[in-house]
C-alpha cells in the first residue's frame, strides 16, 4: 500500500484524505502551517459593499459579521463557493484577477460608494493602492494571517526517516500543474493515469489515443477524483480527451483536416483560479512509410494545425496545444540521428512543420526548462529500447506567449513508463504560475 503525507490544514487534508484512500492510499496528515483569524475592530455597517479575494478572508469576516445579506464582492471559484458555503446571499463573482476586479468595480460602482477590501497579511497585489488611485473609497482590514510551522513532529520525522513515506503532498493554487500523455488506451490504463494525477498533483491533463468511444469512457474512476471532462473518441483507435480539476468553460472538438472525423483534436477553455487557460489535446498521425498517403496527410495535417494555432495567438489568451507530435525536432530529441535521419518522425519535412508552429510564436515548455538536456517520452515496445534507453521525444507541451511567460518549469516523468503494461510515451508536466 503507498503512503503519502499531506500538508494542507487539518479541513482541506481531511478532504483530500477521503479522496485518497479510496485508491488505496495510507494517508498521513502533517499540516506545515496554519491560518489563525484575526479579531479587528470594524463595523461592517460603515460600508456599502466587501471585497474578498481569499475564502480565508470570507470565513474569517463571517465570524465578524453575522448578516448573510451583506453585498459581497468574490474573486476566484473557491473564494465564491466559501462565501456560499458560509450562507451569503449577496454574492457577487467578478470571475476574473485582480485587473479584471478593478474594471468589473468601474463598469459597476460609483465612486460614491464605500469599500470594505478584507484580506490576509501577505498580498501579491496591493488592490487599496489600485483602485485609491481611481479614486474609489476603500477600506483595507487584515482579517487573518498564515503561520509557517517551525518544524515537524517527531512522529512525522519519524516516519520520513524509516522511509514509510512514498509521497508528499504541497498544494498551492497560485501555480497550475498541467500534464500530456498519449496513454495508449485509458480503459487498460485507468489506474495507473488516476495514480499518476494524485501522486504528482496534477491540475490539468491533455490525454491522447484513449482509444474509446465517449460511451466506452470509464467515467465512474475520473469523477472519484472529483474531475471533469471533456471526450472526443472514436471506437478502438485514436481519440483525445482533457480532464480538469477546475471548471471547464468551454469544449470545442475540432477535426483538423476536414472530412476526417478521427478525433485528433480536441481543446478547451478551464478557470483556473483567477485567471482563463486555454488548452489542446492533439494526437498528430505517425505518417506510417514516407512514400504513404498516410505521409501525406501528415503534412497536411500540421498545415491545418498551423492555421489552428496561428487563429489561437491572435486571441492573446494563456494558451497550451500539447500532445504526440509524433516528430523529433532536433538530434538531440532523438537517441542515435544518424540512423534515424530521414525517417518518419524524424524527416526534415515534418521539421518544418514543426518549426513552422515554433516561429508563429509557440514556445517549446520543456527546451525552456532544460536547453540542453536530451531526455525522451517514446520507447518501442519492441526489443530493449527501454533499457537501452533508444527513445524519441516526440511529445511536446507548447504554450503562447502569455502562457511561457508564467512558466515555473517542464519535466518529462518517465516512471510510467517503467511500470508494467505501460503505454510506450510517458507524460510531460509543466507548472504554470498564477
């Protein structure tokens, strides 16, 4: 049975717990900080409506404020359902970030009325400042503080020494872990894709070659984790799909080149916290032999995928098309270039397709975060390229400008592909900040 340790406060890690242990997980529970409340002295009936940006700050001000019909102002999908939860009525989501609170609060509010902004002791923004200087009467109270622990207890120190810990847990919904992975069948490989988003925290996954129809899906394993969806599959053969942690907004299946209905592609629009991710399952064809029409309609393939994307950036939005490219860039994205030169997923006219996306403006996650390092997602099955570690990186997150310039890391994590009857890629992670 793995074990993993948890660092939430004691209601958030209780939740998360009870999720965990269905898949057969110990689960220990060692909070690494706590909130403590603050007791200031305000009337709310000095203003006319609150400003929370945290559900900490809502569940503190709760405690200070006993009327549920007081208007108040949410940012974020968790701040919003803590103020319900918590029994306000008056709950007004402006579903943006900050920029978008400020201009939801001018397209709404007089400067007449008065503000009351409730917050914590640590801010990234200074939202008083900001909306002072549109000459907006706002109040600042800081309604409680997070208090880091000093060290661990001895018998969680304990259990990290005599190595009874697989796994631990940091969660933070200032950054967006966002995964690809061509499973080669969901439906043999469910355990191992719902292992892999708890153990590695993942927020966001872009799936391909499920190989099953919407009604084949196994649906009952994603919804466990309290996931959405969103499926375009097709019987036995290719098929992509997106699981989300978050709100899905929108889904949009799109056939690449028209009158090919193979389910290659498909994207979606997800709130993430404050702000709007938009994200790309893609399974490009193999290509087969180079004298093939399947070759062919590779080529052709990427020249659609092109004017996709080239659509995509002229929208200016935090964008992330990823998946089986089914070609290697450049020789250090394969194990031996000499041998493989000139062949299919390697050929220099699938280079410039490739390239071709690149230069519109995508930037490749994974060579942002490691230059110059060679490291592979696909392994034949055949023979003991494994082992022998004579593999391709074929698999690629690519993400706009916006979305680069949030990017905290890549790493490609090739344990999957140790496990047995695994798929022959193994995803690609990347962290995207707030």
């Amino acid at each position: 049975m793995k074990s993993i340790l948890l660092t939430r406060p004691l209601l958030d890690s209780f939740n998360t717990r009870n999720i965990l242990r269905k898949y057969g997980y110990k689960v220990f529970i060692e909070p690494v900080f706590t909130i403590k409340y603050l007791n200031p002295d305000i009337s709310a009936h000095e203003f006319d409506v609150v400003i929370s940006t945290s559900k900490n700050s809502v569940k503190a001000f709760s405690q200070i404020c006993k009327e549920d019909d007081f208007p108040i102002i949410t940012v974020g999908n968790s701040t919003m359902q803590a103020a319900k939860n918590l029994g306000f009525a008056d709950i007004i989501s402006a579903d943006s970030n900050v920029d978008g609170l400020i201009s939801f609060i001018k397209a709404h509010y007089s400067n007449a009325i008065k503000f009351l902004y409730i917050r914590g002791q640590e801010v990234s923004c200074d939202l008083k400042k900001r909306l002072s200087e549109e000459d907006f009467n706002v109040r600042e109270v800081v309604l409680y503080k997070t208090i880091i622990k000093r060290s661990l207890t001895h018998r969680c120190k304990n259990l990290l020494l005599d190595g009874k810990i697989d796994g631990v847990a940091f969660f933070s919904s200032q950054t967006a872990r966002i995964a690809t992975w061509n499973v080669n069948s969901i439906r043999k490989r469910v355990n191992q894709l719902c292992s892999f988003i708890v153990d590695s925290q993942i927020d966001i996954v872009l799936l391909q070659e499920i190989k099953c129809t919407e009604e084949q899906f196994p649906y009952a394993e994603i919804e466990k984790l309290g996931y959405e969806y969103a499926i375009y599959g097709q019987v036995a053969r290719n098929g992509v799909c997106v699981l989300s942690k978050y709100p899905i907004l929108e889904k949009l299946k799109i056939d690449i080149v028209e009158g090919h209905q193979e389910a290659r592609y498909i994207e979606c629009v997800i709130k993430h916290t404050n702000q709007k991710v938009r994200v790309g399952s893609v399974y490009v064809p193999n290509g087969q032999s180079l004298d093939s029409q399947a070759f062919e309609y590779k080529l052709k393939f990427f020249d659609n995928l092109y004017e996709r994307m080239s659509t995509l950036l002229k929208n200016e939005e935090l964008t992330i098309i990823a998946g089986d490219y089914n070609v290697a860039l450049d020789e250090i994205d394969v194990f031996d270039s000499n041998l493989l030169n000139g062949q299919v997923c390697f050929h220099i006219k699938e280079h410039e397709k490739l390239r071709a996306i690149l230069n519109l403006g995508f930037k490749d996650a994974f060579r942002i975060s490691h230059p110059n390092l060679q490291q592979f997602t696909w392994w034949h099955y055949q023979g003991n390229s494994l082992r022998n570690n004579q593999g391709m990186r074929i698999d690629y997150m690519l993400l706009s400008p916006q979305a680069a310039d949030k990017l905290e890391t890549c790493y490609i994590d090739d344990r999957l592909r140790k496990l047995e009857n695994p798929s022959d890629h193994t995803p690609v992670v990347c962290i995207i900040k707030q």
